[in-house]
C-alpha cells in the first residue's frame, strides 16, 4: 500500500510538472496570445465609427497582424492599419488590404 502511494504521488509530481512546463506566459507569443490579439484587432475595427467594412480579415503570428481584403478607400486601409497598430500587444502590422 505504501508503495502504491509513493508510485502515485510520483507520477502526480511528473504530470504537475509537464503541465507546468505547458503553460503560457504574456508576451510568450504562442496561440493563445496571437489569437487575443486578433480578436482585439477586429473589434477595434468593427468599433471603429469611421470604418464601415465587413470584408476585412484579421490573422496574427508572433504579434505580427496582417489585414487582407478589400475597403472602399485608400482612407479606409491606412485607418483600419491605424487602429490595428494601436491595439495592445500588436508588433507589426502588415496591410494587405486591397482598394475597390
């Protein structure tokens, strides 16, 4: 029985730490974060009373945002990269977005 107990405490020890070891850390720019920022860029820009666009698409990696799609104006692209930069935890951002 006590080695039963010692083989369990052991092996929750191990998976304690290989879930430590999986965590995430703000600023450690995996998934998680990239997709918070993706998600605070498009509301920035779906909030954004001078921008009245629905084919904007939103991605990130490594903090870096890219836009692509198409606007109305060139007023439209600089503005939607505008808001973009200016959301937290956004490096970079790269504007693709097409004028039609």
């Amino acid at each position: 029985m006590h080695t039963l107990n010692r083989k369990l405490a052991a092996l929750a020890a191990a998976a304690l730490l290989g879930l430590a070891g999986c965590a995430s850390t703000p600023g450690g720019n995996n998934f998680f974060d990239d997709a918070m920022v993706t998600a605070r860029v498009k509301t920035a820009i779906y909030n954004e009373p001078t921008l009245k666009v629905t084919d904007i698409s939103v991605s990130t990696e490594k903090a870096v945002v890219s836009l692509s799609g198409a606007v109305k104006s060139r007023a439209d692209r600089v503005k939607a990269a505008e808001v973009a930069r200016k959301v937290e935890g956004v490096k970079l951002v790269r504007n693709e977005l097409k004028v039609q």
